[in-house]
C-alpha cells in the first residue's frame, strides 16, 4: 500500500496543477487511476498492467473442487472475451491499484 501511496505521490499529485475543488479532482484522479491500472506497466507484476495481469489470472484454467462428498471436479475454463468482461467492472477500483 505504502508503495501506491508514494507512486500516487509522485506521479499525479507532484507533477499535476490540479484544482481544490472536489468535482474537478475527483475527475482527474479517475483518469489518472485509469492511466495506473490499464496503460502503466508495473514492476512487481512481471511489467504488466494491472489489467493484464487480472486477465491473465482469469484466463488460466482452473480445476475447481466442488462436491467434495461426492469426488467430483468441476473443471472451469474461461474464454479471452468472459475474462476481459470479468476484470472490466475492476478499472477504476480501488483496490486494483498495485
């Protein structure tokens, strides 16, 4: 957290003449944190953008337990198109920002 915190710091507030007034700064923040998690690669994720990198966790497939009483497996695959519609909703979230 310290580490997003400190590129926030660096990146937007130090380098951006940017309005006190809550509406304005607000806008500017949700694009800056668009420009964080979709076009900015990051270093502790392999240089990948935080999009990418949710994608791709999405996109592998997983062998999910399920029925434990019964053995049976539930084997879920998802396709480009289900992973990018899944971590869509996630741009601009908070806690995506690494």
């Amino acid at each position: 957290m310290e580490r997003s915190q400190r590129t926030h710091t660096e990146e937007f507030y130090e380098v951006n003449d940017f309005s006190l007034q809550v509406a304005p700064l607000n806008r500017e923040l949700m694009a800056w944190e668009r420009v964080y998690n979709t076009i900015r690669p990051h270093q502790a994720l392999d240089y990948l953008t935080p999009l990418q990198f949710v994608t791709r966790w999405l996109s592998r497939k997983k062998e999910v337990e399920c029925h434990q009483s019964t053995g049976r497996v539930q084997s879920l695959a998802l396709t480009r198109q289900n992973c990018y519609n899944s971590a869509a909703p996630l741009l601009g979230a908070p806690w995506l920002l690494f």
